[in-house]
C-alpha cells in the first residue's frame, strides 16, 4: 500500500508568509485529485491541525508527532518517525529534510543566502546554506518554484537539471480577485485611506528593498506640491534592519503620508490591493515574488524590481526598474499616478499573467513526482 506523508508543519502556522502559504496552498490543491487505488496520505506536524487544513478527505490522515524540545522536530521527531514507521515517499514543501529516510523530497524556494548574503543575518545564511546543500545532497528529487531558482539551483549547485520539477507558486484566487466597491469601501474608510495610495506588501525587511521605494515616494512627493492626496502603505511583519528602516520612516520629509498596517490577514490585502493605485515590490531577490501577482489578480497595476524571477513571472504584466534606482522608482510611480491608459494596459496584462498559473496544475505536477518515486 503506497503511503505518502507530507510534512504540514509549515502549513499549519497561524500566521503565514512565502514558504508557509505554499505549503498550505498545495496541500489544499493535492486534497482535491483522487488517490490511486490503495494509496494514502499523511499530514506530519507538532500540533493538531487547525482550519481548512484539518478537513481531510477519505484516504488522508493527520498524524501529530509531538517533540518535547523547542527545536529540532523534523530532525528529531520527524527523523525517528520515518525509521519506525516508514512511508514510501515523504515530501517537505520547505528546504529542511529529515536526517533519515528514503524517497525524500523538498522544494527549492530560493538561494538568495548565498546570492545576496548582506541581506540576511549572518546565523539565518549558515542554517539555510546547511539545510539547502542538505536537500541537494539527499532528496531524490527537487522541487523548484520557478525556472529561474531551477537555474540558479544548476548554476550555483551544480545539481542535475533532471533531479529538479518545476513546481511553482500560484494565487488563491478565491481571496485575490477584483472586489466591487461596496466591499472596498468599508475597508478603507475604516482606516481612513483615501483612493491615492501605492501599496507595499510583503516583509519589511532588507531584502525587500523598502527604504528604496520609500526614497522614490519622497522624490514623487516633492514635486507634487502642498495637499497632494498620494500615500504610500506598507503591509507585512518587521524583519532584518526593521529598527533601521523605521527611523528612517519617522525621519522622512514624506511620514505624515506614509501609512505602516504591520501584518494583515488576506482578506484585508486583498481589499487594499483593489483600491490602490499600483503594487510596488522593489526586492533585490526572489525566487518567485507571490505578492506581484496576488496583486495583479485584483487588478492592480504593478511596479516590480527587474529581476530574473519577476522578469519570469510578471512578463509583460508589470513596469520593471532596477532595485537601486530610486528615481527611476520615482518616475515609475509618476507614470502610473498621470497615465490611466498605461495603467489600464498593466491591468489587463495581469490579469492573463495569473491565468498562467494555478495550484491545481502544481499539484498536479507534485502528484506526478511523487507517486514516480513509490
């Protein structure tokens, strides 16, 4: 009887951000295809499931591996699980593998680590450049979430480009949608926003290059004069250098119109989304970039930082300018706020852009892999 355990551990954290979302988005989509005759699944985690996540269709179970220590699980528990009770195949949907086990696979998310280092502290690079050659050491097969990580895995690996599947990120589109006014409004009038802002989603953080969008919206503001109604909101959890960015923030000749909302569930993203003006996401490195595309399926026009998994992603959907060109930033903002017929064209580009990808097609492609290694 072919058994495939699935670590949910990342799925079930209440607050998610990239690594978690995938993992919770793909299980979802793998519970909707029907198993092979015999076949079953196993969900792993520390702790009960929780939500959607715990609704299990016939032939799935959850199984709650409690770990006594406040680290090391999957190396621990996970580890001793996998030698007791032994499935045919088991699936991380993160970098870090078991220390035993046979038919293991992981996806790849990104190796921004050892591409940009400074932008990373210095004990978070060791831990990931450890788990990820790890990974690449022994998983039978890789999954990569976009062509471009694929690529980087071959270039700065030298991983068999056969071991790697393509397996990438997609959009709830149940949540990121164009929403009529009558649910916008409500929403924004509650925190007091107006219909003349740019948005920021995602950690607020050194990789994600805040402070150069925030630099270029202190350059559109200058010239724009006494009363411009234009804001700039910043949506996500503090990371790296947050102190920093911050201060720079109190300090800004533009505050009085910059509006910080921390962390936000996504129904609340997705009802800033539709009433912003465009998505700016100016990170140094992605190895995929969600949030562009969440944002281009709620119709937003998009200002993305032109870089390889962007340029993959976003293709024509988006107006790129590189990550350390704060005018140019500047200027890419002023296109939008001044040209409705760009900003239109960018709308329309978007949404075929997420019509290209789906969690149903990536689970499809998971199931495939996985049940090639049974």
């Amino acid at each position: 009887m072919p058994i495939i355990a699935i670590d949910a551990s990342s799925a079930n954290k209440p607050q998610r951000s990239g690594v978690e979302w995938y993992a919770y988005y793909l299980i979802e989509a793998m519970k909707t295809r029907a198993l092979a005759a015999g076949e079953r699944v196993v969900l792993f985690s520390p702790t009960p499931l929780a939500g959607t996540l715990a609704h299990l269709p016939a032939g799935w179970e959850s199984r709650v591996l409690k770990w006594w220590l406040p680290m090391g699980w999957m190396k621990g528990r996970v580890s001793w699980e996998l030698v007791r009770r032994a499935p045919s195949v088991f699936f991380v949907p993160a970098q870090g593998l078991p220390l035993f086990g046979k038919n293991l696979v992981a996806t790849i998310h990104d190796i921004g680590f050892r591409r940009a280092p400074t932008l990373y502290e210095s004990k978070q690079v060791r831990v990931l450049e450890r788990m990820t050659a790890a990974a690449i050491r022994r998983a039978k097969k890789l999954f990569a979430v976009s062509e471009f990580t694929k690529q980087e895995l071959v270039d700065g690996y030298r991983v068999d480009a056969q071991r790697i599947v393509v397996a990438p990120n997609a959009v709830n589109l149940d949540v990121y949608k164009k929403l009529d006014e009558a649910t916008i409004a409500p929403f924004l009038q509650a925190r007091r926003l107006g219909r003349h802002y740019f948005l920021y989603v995602g950690r607020m953080d050194a990789k994600k290059n805040v402070k150069t969008l925030i630099r270029a919206f202190e350059l559109f503001k200058s010239s724009r004069g006494t009363g411009d109604p234009y804001e700039l909101v910043l949506v996500g959890s503090p990371g790296l250098h947050y102190a920093e960015l911050k201060k720079y923030v109190e300090h800004s000749p533009a505050k009085a119109s910059i509006r910080a909302f921390g962390y936000l569930p996504e129904e609340d993203v997705a009802a800033l989304i539709n009433g912003a003006i465009a998505f700016a996401f100016p990170s140094w490195y992605e190895g995929f970039g969600v949030p562009p595309l969440e944002a281009a399926a709620c119709g937003a026009p998009v200002i993305a930082s032109n870089i390889g998994a962007h340029r993959e992603v976003l293709g024509d959907a988006a107006i790129f300018v590189a990550p350390g060109e704060p005018e140019n930033w500047a200027k890419a903002l002023q296109k939008i706020a001044s040209d409705k017929a760009v900003a239109d064209d960018l709308r329309a580009k978007g949404f075929a852009r997420v019509a290209a990808y789906s969690w149903e097609k990536t689970a499809e492609v998971v199931w495939e892999t996985l049940r090639s290694l049974v």
